[in-house]
C-alpha cells in the first residue's frame, strides 16, 4: 500500500551547492535571506515592524500572586531566526547611511 504521507518536493540546488527540500516554510526562509534593504524608509519599516525581543513572555497573576510564566515561544516560530537577521540588516543599513538607530535597539 502506498501512502501519500511521505511525498516529498523536488529538490533544488542552493547557491552553496546543497540540496534542500522545496517546502513552503524553506521557500518563505529563501526569501527572508535574500531579501536586500536597499532604501531607508523600507529599512525604517522592517525595524518598527519586527520587536527587538519576543513580546510574547507573560507573567499570569490572580490576586496579586504569581501562578505561572508563559515562557517566550519565539524560539517556536520556525521563521524568528530568518525575520532577527532580517531586522539586522535593516539596522545594519541604516547605521551604514548615517541614520541614528538609538531608538530601535531599545
């Protein structure tokens, strides 16, 4: 019996000469990494849009008393490296152009 659990994409060639499945999640990371920032508004976006640290951590109180942490789940996301190293370089560029970014490594 064959199942149709295990199909898998074809493979592509890299411009490091590895092969990688062609995922949906692999195609999204592609882009992130390829992704140029070229202009100083696009950079001033990518920076307000993508937090410096995870917003997700949570303290949960009942009657002034802490019962439990939610722990950050970033770490989770499949794409929180890729979209880090994005806001990077948008942060990269627009210290290379002069820009003060004082107010977004806050």
């Amino acid at each position: 019996m064959i199942s149709n659990n295990n199909i898998y994409a074809p493979r592509m060639i890299t411009k490091w000469s590895r092969a990688i499945a062609l995922t949906p999640s692999n195609i999204i990371k592609q882009k992130l990494d390829s992704w140029e920032v070229r202009e100083k508004e696009m950079a001033k976006r990518i920076v307000s849009l993508i937090p410096n640290q995870c917003p997700f951590a949570k303290d949960i109180y009942l009657f002034n008393k802490r019962l439990f942490t939610i722990p950050p789940l970033c770490k989770l996301n499949p794409f929180y490296e890729d979209l880090m190293m994005l806001r990077f370089r948008a942060l990269s560029y627009l210290s290379e152009i002069g820009e003060d970014i004082t107010p977004y490594c806050q």
